[in-house]
DNA sequence: CGGGGTTCCTGGCCGC
DNA sequence: TGCGGCCAGGAACCCC
C-alpha cells in the first residue's frame, strides 16, 4: 500500500516520463473518484510533485506559456492498490481507472483493483476539495520539522498516538506499515494518548529513519505496489514489526501481538512497546 | 472544529 | 474443485 516512500519512487520514475507530454485526450471509470481524469484533457504536464501520499502532476493550460508557474495540479492519489505506468501501446486491462493520452502517441495509466484511489485536478495550490490533504502535516524531510514542534503537533491531540499519525496531521505521508515500525523501533506503545518531548523527538527520527530506509529500497510491496515500469519495491524483506504477528521480536524474542486498534490492525512488541 | 463511526472495493485465502 | 465468508485499509463523508 503506497506510503509516502512508495508515492515518492513513483514521483521519481514518473516525473521525466511524462514532464512537457501534452495531454490529448483521456478516459476515465464513471466513479467521482476518477472521472476528473478527463479535465487534464488539452493541458502540458510541467512536473509531478508530492506532498504526503498525494502525487501532484503540475498542468499547464493550453496557451500558457511553458516555464511559467502551473495554473493547475492533476492531484493523483494511489489509495490501496493504484500503480501507475506509461506505456506505447494500449493493454486490455481490466482495472484499468483512467488513462491519458499524450501527443507523442503514449498513454499514461491509472491502473486501481480495489478503487480506493482518487483522481482530481484544481487550481494551483487549492486543495480545498480534499480534506487530509488541505491539512497535510509537514513533510517528514521538512528541515523545519524538528522535535519540540513534532512533539507540540502529537500533543494538539488526545487521540492514541497511532490514530493520530494517520490522521496526516502532525506528519505527512506515514501509513499503517511505517507507523507500525516507527512505533515498534522507538518503544512507543501505540496505543498511548500522550507522548512527552524526549520520545516524540525520538520518534520523529525513527519515522525519518523508517521512510528514508524504505525509499533506498524502493517502497514496500506487499501485494499490488508496482513502479511505473512495474517493478516491486524490496523493503518488505526489512520490515521488523508489521505483519510479524506472532513471530518473536527482533529485539527481545517476545512474539509480537496484532490487535485492532481504532479500527486498524496494529502490531506490536508486548514487551519492548509496553505502556 | 475535533473525533468517532461508516463506507467504498475486490483478490486472496481459509475451511468445508 | 467450488464456494461462502472474511480480511486488508486511506481517506472521504456524516453526524454529534
């Protein structure tokens, strides 16, 4: 499931693929999700950004001079299972969400088995349409991002520690599998509401730790992550807390537990992440 | 406005 | 072999 290192593997391939492409025609599943895929439609791709999970494809308006700033973002996010990938010929495929044609005869594929990827395209910089990302936390890589403000952010809650990582509030771009293993790698049970200045600042360098860790190592694939030119990711052989259920602890040997925890499952160290 | 519950989706897996 | 049931889960959405 595509994290903030997936995303930006993806950014990465993606960005000199299709960057100064004009964009010709679309097609788009009838869902809300995906169907303003067909608004790129005339525009010039300018560049592919990311904030958090959230690709942001700069647009260039047909008339507009290129070098200047995007008037628009094609904002793609990859939900669960989406991939994207830019191809010379058309494939059947049956998950096919959306698709771009470019003028120079490639298309760009939105590709999502399980739907829970979501397609818009807005005004530069008006992200009002989508809520988490309208309130997207700080990049993790954000030089400005230093312990007592993380700790200051973790605190603007009472939610469990864990609830409130995914909420995108005090950081952008940490799903369930790094959360789980920043928690894991920084003691924190992730159940507790308050966490104190000396381990959010250290939880904040496990979560650069994690993110940058799985970036050299091109994402985590677990099932349905792929790059642009369909490779897997190789992180999932480094994962010392999520999915070890049951399996002992890389520190200790305790076996770890999996519980729910508001609503996602969560694996721990009933001991090294003890309350 | 924050927080909690619900919903969207379908392949893979398990048990019979 | 076939099939019903269950699970995974990010973020929008609704409601209090």
């Amino acid at each position: 499931m595509p994290e903030l290192p997936e995303v930006e593997t993806v950014r990465r391939q993606l960005e000199p693929l299709v960057s100064n492409a004009k964009i010709i025609d679309a097609r788009a599943h009838r869902s809300p999700k995906f169907a303003p895929a067909l608004e790129a439609i005339g525009s010039t791709v300018a560049n592919v950004h990311r904030r958090g999970k959230y690709l942001l494809v700069g647009l260039l308006d047909p008339g507009q001079a290129p070098g200047g700033p995007p008037s628009r973002e094609l904002i793609v996010h990859l939900g669960m299972t989406g991939a994207l990938h830019v191809d010379d010929t058309s494939p059947s495929d049956p998950y096919e969400r959306a698709s771009w044609d470019l003028a120079d005869g490639r298309t760009l594929w939105f590709r999502d088995i399980r739907r829970f990827g979501r397609i818009a395209v807005v005004s530069a910089g008006d992200h009002q349409a989508l809520p988490t990302l309208h309130h997207l936390g700080p990049e993790p890589f954000d030089p400005a991002l230093d312990g007592p403000r993380f700790h200051r952010a973790l605190a603007a809650s009472r939610s469990r520690v864990k609830t409130h990582l995914l909420s995108q509030r005090p950081i952008a771009g940490v799903g369930n599998i790094y959360a789980d293993e920043a928690l894991w790698r920084a003691g924190i049970n992730p159940g507790i509401r308050r966490v104190g200045p000396t381990r959010a600042e250290a939880l904040l360098g496990h979560i650069r730790d994690v993110l940058a860790e799985a970036l050299d190592h091109g994402g985590t694939t677990l099932r349905d992550y792929r790059t642009p030119d369909r490779s897997t990711g190789q992180n999932q052989f480094r994962l010392d807390c999520y999915g070890r259920s049951g399996r002992p602890c890389r520190r200790c040997a305790t076996p770890l537990i999996s519980r729910e925890l508001d609503q996602r499952t969560t694996t721990s160290c009933p001991n090294c992440q003890a309350r």
